[in-house]
C-alpha cells in the first residue's frame, strides 16, 4: 500500500490521553498530552475507572486539538493508528472505539497497534537509519522487558519481569520514602544530590545468564534499610531522614545498574552490539548516564527514546502505525482490546 500521507495516532491504555499527526517521513506534526497524574495523586496510582472517565472526558477534544496544531482536516491524513493492546482495558475501549468511530466517518484506514512495539519504535524514530537488529529494552511502570528486535515489527521476547516493573518498584520505593507519586520522577530529584555507592544494595540479576528482571527483593532491601529486619520497627525510620537524598540515588542507582547489566548481557548472548531503550524509565537521567558507561565498557552503542516520547504518547502511536499502514497490514472495524499481550 502507498502510504504517503500524515497518520493521526491515538494512544489510551493507561493514565494519559494523547493524540499526535506524524507525516510518513516521521516527521512529528503534532502532539497531545493530557495527563492525569493530578487525578490520580490522591490514590498514589492509577485508579482504572478514574482513568476511563477522563479519557471518555478528554478524547475529542485532545483529537481535535492535535489536528488543529498540524493544521491538517481529516481528508489530509492516511489513516487512524490506535493503541488496542496492552493497557487497562476500559481505558483501550474509549480510545479504540473513538478510532473506529473515525475511521468509519472519515473513510479512513485504521490501524491496531501494540503499546510496547510502539515504545520500541520511539527509540527508533530519530535514526536517519535503521540497522537492524537491536537489543530493544522497554522500562516502564507496567512493563520490564527485554527484546530482539530484527525489523520495525518485529520483536523477539529475550526476557522480562518475574515480579514488578522497574517503575513500579521506584514509585513503591517513594511511597515508602513518603516522596508521593509518580515515584520516578520524585526520587530522581530527591536523590540529585546523593551518593549512590552510601547504601550497598545487590543487584537482583537472578542467575548468571537470566535475561528476566526481578524488582521486589529490591523494595524488601529498602524497607529493612529504613525499618529495620522484618520491616517491624515501630520508629519511623532507623536510619537519618538526612540520609533519603543517599537512599534514593543509591536505589535509583542499582535500578539502573541492573537494567544496563541486562542490556549487555543480551548483547553478550546474541552478539548484537545495538541496544535501544524505551518506555517511562528511559526519561531517567541516572539510568541514561549508567547505560552510557555500560556500552563504553562492554562495546555496544545505546538509543533512548526522546524524552517527550519516553512516556505514554500517541507520536509513537502514530509513528508505528505508519509503518503497518505502508505495508498494508490494516485492521478491521473489529479490532479488539486486550489488556496483555
């Protein structure tokens, strides 16, 4: 199928509503975000039925906002990508079904695409080449997981989480640091200024070949850290409050340390020497500035996401979407949902 012109892509599987125009050069025309940490920060995570009903709230006018920024009508674009899988499912439902209700309107092709495909594909976007493969790791707070990425859709699970995501293990950890939600975001700047060698916790790499990730004995090393064996204390903490900007780096630290170790043991195992790295914990400084000395050790090259297109966004909703649409893989107006997969 020629597919030359802009793609509109809408994105909804979990706490932001976003809608983006990417040209079939990938260009980025447009992009929408609305978020909803605010909603959400009262409950310290996302609350599926909040979620939904922003989403039932925001979708038009995110969508009509974003065509308006790439100053482009329904008749300018080629087609309709959305996010159909994985996701809370509610929240796909709205954005799934606000596509299809687009696409049968405007006569437009629509296009179901896999979230974490799309995250690797974000990394993707700002080569001027592609050279595949690539070791593809997707960190988010839903999702830990490590790829082998021979073409832009396709991808070969290496390895991923027993237990909890990368990010939900640094927003469990702030919540325990009383640091609030989202965690991420608020260690990284608790710890700024902190040594991340002051507190020696063990990375979790499982076995001495494992690609798979296991997050949770983490969190059980920080809380006996500030409450003691067991976790039983009746102190708040037993060690110094002045100590949470050491905590947090030397958490933060061996989060990355640990995905970047991952990363090169991948690289090892298969012999490809390109890592790409994508999802809401590619925005994390720490674990940028970790994996760059990883590579410069082991030999490999590493590409993030950019940081706008880290987090849930519809720019690689889009971005992807075009890259099925130019090779005639379309969907039907029965495209499902689900929430895994």
């Amino acid at each position: 199928m020629s597919q030359t012109k802009p793609v509109l892509g809408i994105e909804s599987s979990c706490d932001e509503t976003a809608a983006a125009v990417v040209s079939a050069s990938n260009q980025v025309l447009s992009s929408v975000i609305h978020s909803q940490i605010d909603e959400h920060a009262d409950w310290g995570g996302v609350v599926p039925e909040v979620a939904g009903r922003s989403h039932l709230r925001m979708i038009r006018p995110v969508v009509e906002q974003a065509l308006k920024e790439a100053d482009l009508k329904p008749s300018d674009l080629g087609g309709i990508a959305v996010t159909h899988r994985p996701g809370l499912l509610g929240s796909l439902l709205i954005g799934t079904t606000s596509a299809k209700a687009l696409a049968f309107s405007w006569d437009l092709p629509l296009v179901g695409v896999h979230h974490i495909e799309a995250h690797s594909y974000a990394a993707l976007m700002p080569l001027e080449k592609m050279e595949f493969p690539y070791i593809t790791l997707v960190v988010s707070g839903g999702h830990t997981s490590l790829y082998k990425t021979t073409d832009a859709l396709s991808m070969e699970l290496l390895g991923s989480t027993r237990d909890d995501a990368a990010g939900e293990a640094l927003d469990k950890a702030a919540k325990m640091l009383g640091l609030g939600y989202p965690g991420g975001p608020a260690i990284q700047k608790a710890g700024a200024q902190g040594d991340p060698l002051a507190f020696p916790f063990k990375m979790p790499l499982i076995a001495p070949q494992s690609l798979d990730f296991s997050f949770s004995g983490m969190k059980t090393a920080l809380l006996y850290t500030i409450k003691g064996a067991g976790g039983t204390t009746s102190d708040p903490w037993i060690v110094s409050k002045d100590c949470l900007p050491d905590l947090c780096a030397s958490f933060e630290s061996i989060v990355a340390r640990t995905l970047a170790r991952k990363c090169r043991r991948a690289c090892e195992q298969t012999g490809i020497n390109r890592v790409l790295v994508g999802g809401g914990v590619a925005c994390n400084t720490r674990l940028r500035e970790v994996m760059a000395k990883e590579a410069a050790k082991a030999g490999f090259s590493a590409q993030f996401a950019p940081p706008a297109y880290c987090t849930d966004n519809a720019v690689m909703i889009a971005g992807l979407g075009g890259e099925k649409l130019r090779r005639g893989l379309v969907s039907g107006l029965d495209l499902d949902v689900a929430s895994t997969g």
